[in-house]
C-alpha cells in the first residue's frame, strides 16, 4: 500500500533519519532473543495457489534462533490445517530492523507484508503511519470475543478504546536469583527491592553458588532502557507527558520533572560503585548469572527457557518479580515483545485471510505451545486450562512467577508511548552509561536525557 499523505512522509522520514543517528551510536538490540537466522522465502503476497482458491499472505517477523524455529513450525501447522490460506513467514531480523524497514516503506515504498510482528516501542509510529487496519475493526467485523484474552496485554494497545494490533509474544522483566547460593547463605526472605538487595550483599558474597563456584558479586544486570523504563514504572510516575503519551500525543518528557528518572540513575550509580551491581556494560549480566558468578541478574521473560537451559541444573533457579528501588516502588510493570500489526493492502481477501491467521495465532491450544516453547506469556487465557501449560508448569513452576506480576499488574501500569520510544531508550542507555564511567553527574544524565527526548518529540509531532 502507498501512502499519499505528505505529512505521513515527512514522519517516516523523520524517524528514519532517527534511527539511523541511534544505529551510528551502537544501540542494543532490542530483539528478546537476539540471535538471528535467514528468512525462509522472498515470495510476494497476495498470490493464489494454481486452483486459484488459497489466498496467499506474507508475514515479517522479528523472530530467530530458536524462537524462529518455534514460530515456524506454529506457521507450517496452520498452513497444513487448512487449504483456504498460505502464510509465507519471512524474517526480517531484530525488532529494530523490522521497525526500520517499515518506517522506510511508509515514505512511499509499497510494504510486501499483510502481518507484520513489531516491538512495543513501535506502537505510536505504526498508528500515526497510516500503513495499518486496526486489529479492532476486524475484531468489530467478526464479532470476535476479546474477554478471553489477557486484558492487561490488550490495555497496551489500546487507546481511545480501539484495539490496534493484536498481542502475540509478549513479556516482562523478571528478577532471577539463585537460590543455591541464597540457602547457602541462610537467605530466606526475596528481595522486592533494591534497598533490600543491598542489605542482603555482604551476606551473599562467598557463598556457594553450585558445586564449584562461590558468588563474587550479589547482582549483574546489563545497561538496557527496558529496565530504566520498569522502574519508573514501579513508581507509579509518568516518562512523558499527556497521560504517558494515552491521552494524548507526547509533547515531552515527564521523567526530568518528576524525578523518577533521577531516581533510576542515582541508584543505579550508588549500586555500582559501592560493588553491589558492579557496572557490566551492556552485555554479560546474565552470562555472569548463569555462571554462578553473581547471585541475582534480571531478564525478560522469554528468557526463563534459555537461562534453565544453560544452568543445566548446577544450581536452583529462582524467580521473583522485577523489583522497586525502595520500598515506595508498589506501581506493576509494563510488558515488553512485539504485537501484531495488520498491513492495510486494500484488498479484502487478504485481510479476511491475515484476520483469520492471527485468530489461529491467539487461540489456546497454539498460545499453550508458544508459551512452553518460548517462556512468552499465553494471550489467550483458555491456555490455562490445557495439559500442555499444565504440564509445563507443574515440570517449570518458575514460569508461574511472570504470569502472576502481570495479573498482579493493572492497566494503569502500561507504560508509556511516543512516536520516539525507540530512540529514547538508546538516549537513557548512552546518558547512564557515561553516569556510571563518572564522565557526568546523574543530574547532567538525566538532563541530557530530557533535552534529546524533547527534541526528538518536538520534530517528530512537528512533522505529524
């Protein structure tokens, strides 16, 4: 589809332009899994088999490595339960590169895709771009029943009361600690906090973190935006104006004027220095976890399967939810992953039949075998009730602890959006960075944050 709104091409501009200064900086991937693998096809959409009665459809996903394979064999049971549609899954790499192809494509490219699978930090750029159908007015057309899926994923995606994409692997952080090392320093009490971690430190340093490795240090956790943007959230504060940008567009940054991004900082520097989090960059913190070598590490969800994994049972792992800073920190978190965005192709058929694929894709039964195989929250609450998740969970109850801190979580903790979301977290994660290397005060960090998230906001409403 084109779009033929100069307004709407002066935004994909704009945030190309963006993207590209953030990718110049070196930014994270944002991808849960990030690992990669090829695309299986470079067939177009839109085509019909030879009887000329299958409608063909193509999805971009974001998904590699394992969790690719994982969604690959969920497309090829679809394609094989039915003859009346064919989806071609195609990878298009991390999320960021899967965001970027599309801002490139809404400045006039026509986009070869009916489905496209886009992180949460894409949610405002994909209402404003004027490429998508709202997940609602299919959900409207069919009479589709919203009530059993998962209402705190839905709140994310929704504003003003319509659903725009469709929850598929979503997540939150959790906090992972190993409780080898906890018995064996008499821990009985988990952590909710930072403070609390703090006052447990000295007491988890020497102890024995399996059979051959003592902890060095009690936390390591990677420089990620993500985590930032969690514990503001757990203080109940806004990062942007306008209600977190749900009432209304962003204008600017709320987080230098309330203080909640102060907070993150200063914390986060004291933690460091004084050998409680020692700084770990922006990788390694769960590779030091795994290894025994520190106690407690946080990470998504989705990598509950991968840290098991690789523990290989020398020790216990635990898991808890993503702590507060203090004990004032009682606000839940915000889910991460991506959500499913429908591309407006003009044509009918094809969104009757990309309609009709991601109702597959959040039914039960397939939501129970995408959550064992992956560690992502079932959308679909029915999930519950099937053996599969059953089964799952009484052999891994440490998956329970994410789905019970979303239902803890309310609507009100769904964090917040912008047309600049994916730049800002690469701005928060720079500005930390140079904090913690003592290159600048956590005020002039958070300054500094503020001054380019302004910005970016301003040239990006600007051009809206």
């Amino acid at each position: 589809m084109k779009i033929n709104k100069m307004k709407k091409i002066l935004i994909a501009l704009l945030a190309i332009i963006m993207v590209l200064s953030v990718a110049a900086c070196g930014e994270k991937s944002s991808s849960d899994n990030g690992k990669e693998s090829k695309g299986e096809s470079s067939k177009d959409s839109g085509e019909k088999s030879d009887s000329g009665d299958t409608v063909q459809i193509t999805f971009w996903h974001a998904m590699g490595g394992s969790i690719g394979k994982a969604l690959e064999d969920i497309v090829n049971d679809y394609n094989q339960s039915q003859d009346k549609v064919e989806v071609v899954a195609q990878y298009q790499g991390t999320y960021d590169d899967t965001l970027t192809k599309l801002r490139s494509s809404a400045a006039g490219s026509d986009v070869n895709a009916d489905l496209v699978q886009v992180f949460e930090m894409g949610t405002q750029f994909l209402i404003d771009s004027g490429l998508i159908t709202p997940m609602q007015d299919m959900i409207d057309k069919s009479d589709f029943d919203t009530s059993v899926l998962e209402e705190n994923l839905l709140a994310y995606y929704t504003l003003n009361g319509k659903l725009y994409s469709m929850p598929f692997n979503s997540s939150t952080p959790l906090m992972y600690y190993n409780k080898t090392a906890f018995d064996d320093a008499g821990i009985t009490d988990i952590p909710t906090n930072i403070e609390e971690i703090k006052e447990i430190a000295d007491k988890i340093i020497g102890a024995k973190s399996s059979d051959s490795t003592t902890v060095k240090y009690p936390m390591s956790v990677d420089i990620y935006g993500w985590y930032m943007e969690q514990w503001i959230n757990k203080t109940g504060k806004d990062t942007f104006d306008h209600g977190n940008g749900r009432e209304d567009h962003a204008t600017k940054a709320a987080f230098d004027e309330n203080g909640s991004m102060l907070k993150v900082v200063s914390m986060w520097k004291d933690v460091a220095d004084s050998g409680v989090m020692p700084n770990n960059g922006r990788e390694g913190g769960n590779a030091e976890f795994v290894a025994g070598t520190s106690a407690i590490t946080l990470a998504s969800t989705a990598n509950l399967n991968q840290i098991l994994t690789e523990v290989g049972g020398r020790f216990e792992v635990g898991t808890a939810y993503f702590p507060g800073i203090d004990a004032e920190d009682k606000a839940g978190v915000s889910i991460g992953g991506a959500s499913l965005w429908m591309i407006d192709s003009g044509d009918d058929a094809r969104k009757d039949a990309t309609w009709d694929f991601v109702q597959y894709l959040v039914s039960a039964d397939v939501q129970a075998k995408w959550n064992v195989a992956t560690g992502y929250f079932p959308v679909n609450k029915g999930a519950h009730d099937t053996d599969v998740f059953k089964e799952n969970i009484e052999k891994n109850p440490q998956f329970k602890t994410a789905i019970d801190q979303l239902h803890d979580a309310t609507a009100d903790d769904q964090g917040a959006i912008s047309g600049v979301n994916q730049e800002a977290r690469t701005y928060y994660e720079a500005e930390l960075e140079k904090a913690l290397n003592g290159e600048i005060t956590p005020e002039e960090a958070v300054e500094a944050m503020a001054e380019q998230v302004n910005a970016a906001l301003d040239s990006y409403n600007a051009a809206k």
